[in-house]
C-alpha cells in the first residue's frame, strides 16, 4: 500500500526511496505508536511526508532526463495513466493516491493533508474527473442511475 502511495505521488524513480525512507522512520517511531492507532494511515502519513521530503529536495537539485519510454514499463505500468496522474496539482494527485490506492477515508486523507473531510473529498473528485477527462479507460466510472 505504501508503495502505490508513493509511486502515485512521487512516480517510479523516487518512490523506492521513499518507500525505505517511510519504514526506517516508522520503525523508529512505532514503540511511541499507541495501541489503538490506525496503523496504515499512520504509515501513509509517514510515507506523505517523506514523499514531501523528496519532492521539496528535487526542486534544489537538477535530475538529468533519459530519453522517454514506450507505452508501457517493463513492470506493465501504463506510463500515461502515470503521467496522467503526475500531471494532476499536488493536492488531487495525493488525495486520489491516498484514498483510490491506498483505500483511506477521506477523513483520513483529510488528516494526512491537512484541511477537512469535506476539502478532501473535493481534490479527490476533481482528480478522478480530470483523469476521466484525460484518460477515460483507466478511472473507476461512478455507479449510474438507473430509473
């Protein structure tokens, strides 16, 4: 779950990193965990912030480019869904990675935003509505009404 999280977020290249970087820091924090917490959005709010970490140092640092891909990676990860959702503004792309891929509420994607339930479901719709826009095969298609 925290890898889809964060190669959502972060996309392929970073993600390992952010990945390891997401359980060395939980497993040196866990014994402070209580025992009642909700250990997956715990980690999803550790990966959120690592992946923030990354993304704030890329911006200091230039990343040389190698020559664009095909269709499809060698893991069979469609690259324009991918970039579809890289394409997305940061808090869209984060609410629908947290709540689509790594199946939080949108209370919890509110908490490990920031904000309220109410602005996180809104980022998340207006994801999903952009990447139906862009790529209509790939999004989950809202249940219609039948009369």
């Amino acid at each position: 779950m925290v890898l889809r999280v964060v190669r959502a977020v972060l996309g392929p290249v970073d993600a390992d990193d952010a990945w390891s970087e997401t359980f060395l820091a939980a497993l040196k924090a866990y014994p402070a965990l209580s025992a009642d917490a909700n250990v997956e959005a715990w980690l999803v709010t550790i990966a959120h912030r690592k992946a923030l970490d990354i993304v704030r140092a890329a911006g200091r640092r230039a990343v040389p480019v190698a020559e664009a891909p095909g269709p499809h990676r060698a893991d069979g990860t469609d690259l324009d869904l991918t970039a579809a959702v890289a394409a997305l503004p940061p808090k869209q792309r984060q609410a629908v990675a947290y709540h689509y891929l790594a199946g939080l509420t949108y209370a919890e994607v509110a908490t490990v935003l920031g904000g309220t339930e109410s602005a996180a479901r809104r980022a998340a719709a207006d994801g999903i509505a952009a990447l139906r826009r862009t790529y209509p095969d790939a999004c989950p298609h809202p249940k219609e009404n039948s009369r």
